[in-house]
C-alpha cells in the first residue's frame, strides 16, 4: 500500500460538549459556521473571522438535524426537523413546517419515534434527507426513509430500509451520488440522474474497515470523499476511484461528519459512548475541529422555491 496524506489535530477549534453535534454548513456570504446539536436541541454559529469567542448558541423546541440555506432568501433557511421539511427564520429561529413527512398510513408511533439524520441538495435544488428510529426513543432499525423533496415541495420516498442514513453528497460532474448506511460500513454510490432526480445501480464505493462506522462525508472539487469514521477518531480522505489516500486523527473517537470552509476541513463530533473506557477520547468529545488541508470544496448548492 502506497504512503497516505495525514494531518494529526490535537486540540479542538472549540471546546464544547456537544452530545451529538453534526451537520457543520459553511455560510459564504457570512463567512461563518453553523452546526447543530440534535439530542440538546440546538443550533450553534460561530463567526470565522471572529474565531471561538464569537460562537452563538439557540436552543430549539424540536430536534433539527440537517440544513440549507435557500436560492434568493437571506431570511429563511431551510431544514429536517422532528416531522419534517421546515423553515427556520434566522433572526429569532422559529419553526414552521412546509412539509411533513408521514402520512396516516404511518401511524402516530413512526411519527414519535424517528427523526432526520442528515440531508443535501443536488444541482436542481431538491432535498434529500434521510430518517432513522431516535436513539433516545427506540433502537436504530430497518425503518428509516430516503425523501428526496422537490422544489414545489412534491414528496418522494427514495429508498427504504434503512437504518442510520448518513454521508450524502454528489461528485463534480454531478453524475454520482453517495450514500452511506453506517451500521453497513459501507459509502455506497449510485448513478445520478440531474434532470430527473433518479438514482439507480447502487454498489459499494468504499468499505470501512476495522472499528467505527463512516458517519458524515464532505466532497471537495477534485471529487474526493471526506468521510468521518465515528469510533474510530478519524476522517478518511478517499480518492474518485476508491482508493484510501489521506487521513485525518482527531484526539476523540466521536468524529461525526465534516464541512469545507475555504481550504479548512471543520469536523464535529458527539459525546463519547464509553467515557470510563476512553477517558482521552471523553476529555474533548462533543468538541467542534479545524484543520487545514489546502484543498477546496464547490459551492453548495441551494434549496429552489417554486410555486409557493
């Protein structure tokens, strides 16, 4: 095996105890972060030109867990909440649902149980989210849902059967996208379809070996992945082809998914899961990461309005 690329953090950007930051969202016209905290609740920002001591907490009556900002609307952004597709004002955070997610058909108990785990927009401004069972409420199982929801705010159920989905994202030439089940340890890729919105022939990308599942993944512009292992303390950097060509090692096992910011990859993290069995890995867990890697990400793309 050829010599990998490695960056070795040893201290957070911030130290914070996040019990299970994710969905880090690098704002441009801000040059600013926002990141949340889905089991407290919350959503936090921090100003990059201001640095750590700028960073802002909101608390949120209801657990977000993926965000976009939206095409034409400084004002609103939008997000997977507990029921679904909703927009939150960015000055005073409030809610309201746009679409939501279950129908009758699903009874009131999938509804009380699951919650959104991660999303991204494509190039024609769908979200797509992924749902899972809520830890804190029942075991991940077999039950969650791919949405992919459309500009006019149609719904589509992409794929079933999932369990934890994680690590979405679209290669450069907007051909591929990516998507990761962890418990599966497995990046899975499928061919995309932009004018359409489909996806078809799944196969495995790239497998995670060893401890730790891939958690939250970044693109950049040459069309490497960025994955975050969570249990294993690192950030995969993995070639177009498949091939393992860098790696990042955080100083907690808890990494959870990555963003670029310019040509700094920034990383959250949750708490950790056995603090008496890895008291190193407790002392900065729950912490948001920085770390410069000289490479650039294309811009993401935008949630589109139409008809509404």
């Amino acid at each position: 095996m050829s010599e990998i690329q490695r960056w070795t953090v040893t201290e957070p950007y911030i130290s914070m105890k996040c019990a299970l930051g994710e969905a880090p969202f690098y704002e441009t016209t801000t040059n600013s972060l926002r990141f949340v905290d889905i089991d407290k609740r919350q959503l936090h920002v921090v100003d990059l030109n201001k640095g750590p001591s700028s960073l802002q907490s909101f608390d949120l009556n209801t657990p977000v867990s993926t965000t976009a900002d939206i095409e034409g609307d400084d004002g609103e952004i939008i997000v997977g909440a507990k029921e679904g597709f909703a927009l939150m004002d960015r000055e005073t955070k409030k809610l309201r649902y746009v679409k939501r997610i279950w129908g009758e058909g699903d009874g009131e108990e999938k509804v009380k149980r699951s919650r959104f785990n991660d999303g991204v927009v494509d190039s024609e401004g769908r979200y797509w989210a992924g749902t899972m069972n809520d830890p804190k409420i029942t075991p991940p199982s077999d039950d969650g849902v791919l949405f992919r929801l459309d500009p006019d705010l149609t719904l589509h159920r992409m794929l079933e059967g999932l369990s934890i989905p994680n690590g979405m994202g679209f290669s450069p030439d907007g051909r591929t996208m990516y998507f990761t089940d962890s418990p599966r340890k497995s990046v899975d890729r499928f061919d995309f379809n932009g004018a359409t919105g489909s996806i078809s022939n799944r196969g495995v990308f790239y497998r995670v070996e060893g401890e730790g599942v891939p958690d939250g993944a970044a693109i950049d512009e040459s069309g490497c992945l960025w994955i975050a292992v969570n249990g294993q303390g690192k950030v995969l950097k993995v070639d177009p082809d498949g091939k393992l060509v860098g790696d990042i090692v955080f100083p907690t096992r808890m990494v959870s998914c990555p963003a670029f910011a310019g040509e700094d990859l920034f990383v959250t993290s949750a708490e950790e899961e056995e603090p008496e069995k890895y008291a190193e890995s407790a002392r900065y867990a729950g912490s948001l990461f920085r770390v410069h890697v000289g490479v650039r990400v294309l811009p993401l793309h935008r949630f589109r309005r139409r008809g509404w």
